[in-house]
C-alpha cells in the first residue's frame, strides 16, 4: 500500500487551494479536485493515482486513515 502524503491547507481562495506538504513544499491545486470543503489549517491527505488505479488509491487512503484513527483512539 502506498502512503498519502499529508498537506496543510495554507489558503483557500478564488477557486484555488494552496497546501504545505510535510517536506515543506507548497502544491496548488483547483478545488474541484478536492473532495469536501478546504479551508485553511485543515489536514488534507493527498494521493498520485495512475489511470485504471482509481479504486485501489481510494481503498489505500481509506485504510491508512482507519489505521490513524485506531493508532489515536485506542478502545
């Protein structure tokens, strides 16, 4: 399974979200590519999917957010 990569959103305006990567690099990206709504500070988890891979990027995100949640919130 691939790792989502972890961005911060810096700023949300004009149909444009700007986020800070762990690394410290800056991405753009237009909204309509972002599933909710981004605003700034919130976390964002960030996937590159091949073409046919769509399903696999989903699951891999959707388990790597279900293994962070079980990690913080033991029962």
């Amino acid at each position: 399974m691939k790792t989502p990569l972890k961005a911060v959103v810096t700023a949300a305006q004009n149909g444009i979200i700007q986020m800070k990567l762990e690394d410290g690099q800056t991405v753009r990206i237009p909204e309509t590519a972002c599933e909710g709504t981004a605003t700034e500070g919130l976390e964002l988890r960030l996937m590159v999917v091949a073409p046919g891979s769509e399903d696999a990027g989903r699951q891999a995100i959707a388990k790597s957010v279900l293994n962070e949640l079980l990690r913080t919130n033991p029962s």
